[in-house]
C-alpha cells in the first residue's frame, strides 16, 4: 500500500487513533491495527505548532472586532452610580484597597471587581473608553482560555485523547471558545 520503506505499524487501543504528526484521524475497532507511514520530526513540530498560533489569531481578532465598537459607548446608568459617585473605588490608595476588601457594598463581597475598579481609575480616570477597553481585554483573555478549558475536558474522554493534537481537535476547541466570546449571554 506505501512505497516508503519507513512504514511502520502499531496498535490501536482507543476507539480512534491519529498518526504521530497528528494531521488527521481515523476511527478503527479496538485492538485493530493501523499502517501509516512515520513523519519527520519536522513535520511533527510544525503540524503541531502552526495551528495554534492561527487559533489565537483567530480568537484574538473575532473578539475585537465584534466588541471595538463598544469602545465608543459612554458610561451607562448603572454605570453612573459605581464609577462616578463611588468615591471609595477611585484608585488604589491604602484607604481605598481597605474599604475594597471590608465593605459588603450591594449585598456582596467582590474586592477584586473593586480593586479593578480602582486600577481602572488609577489608569484612565473617568475616560469610559479605558474602562471598556479593559472588559474586552478581560473578555480576551477569558475567551482564549476557554479554549485551553475545552481542549482539558475533551483531552480526558477516551475516544478523543488520541486525536488531541490534531488540526480537527484544536478547530472543535476554537469553535467552542469563539462560541463562548460572541454569545451575548
């Protein structure tokens, strides 16, 4: 079936198996056999490598470019009350870090919510554009690490742990995250 002399054969355990380049898989029965020929060790490195980096890309410029325009939006009601006339919040003296972690302020304990706050105004003031561009950051971040969560989870299921470097395994991390970063909810 294969003219290279470097073919070489080995056993399947799972339900579905991938080449050691991870370029593609294919489904067999257990305790089947598959043929394939051995990739370089260059061909390894980058099948494995190249994709990741276009994914971030990907996720990178979904996210701003679906939530840039929020950028011109100017404080909201609710908005109001927490940034403009909550004095307390404004910066990161030591008065402020201390009211941040003792206060109950609407019913709830959240002092990182407010020390961010805090560096928000430390960084912009009451420039809402700063405030906004720091939640898309935020919504980033999160977003690509969704990813890594997704590719966790689906690394740990049997049937899909020998096709975890593949190019289709990171395309189904990828979906999930940018499903995750451009759901409204």
């Amino acid at each position: 079936m294969f003219q290279n002399t470097d073919e070489y054969r080995f056993n399947i355990s799972a339900s579905a198996v991938c080449n050691d380049a991870g370029a593609y898989c294919r489904f067999a029965a257990p305790g089947a056999s598959f043929l394939g020929q051995k990739p370089s060790m260059n061909e390894m490195v980058k099948s494995k490598t190249s994709g990741r980096w276009f994914f971030v890309v990907l996720i990178a410029a979904t996210v701003f470019s679906s939530f840039l325009p929020s950028l011109n939006n100017e404080f909201v009601n609710w908005d109001d009350v927490n940034f403009t006339g909550k004095t307390e919040a404004h910066g990161l003296s030591l008065s402020n870090l201390r009211w941040m972690f003792t206060t109950f302020e609407y019913g709830n304990y959240y002092p990182l919510t407010w020390m961010t706050k805090g560096l928000d105004y430390a960084l912009w003031g009451l420039n809402p554009v700063g405030y906004h561009l720091t939640s898309l950051l935020l919504h980033f971040v999160n977003s690509f690490l969704f990813y890594f969560l997704i590719a966790l989870f689906l690394r740990n299921l049997p049937v899909v742990a020998p096709c975890a470097d593949s190019f289709g395994f990171r395309f189904c991390c990828v979906m999930g995250a940018l499903f995750f970063a451009l759901h409204p909810l």
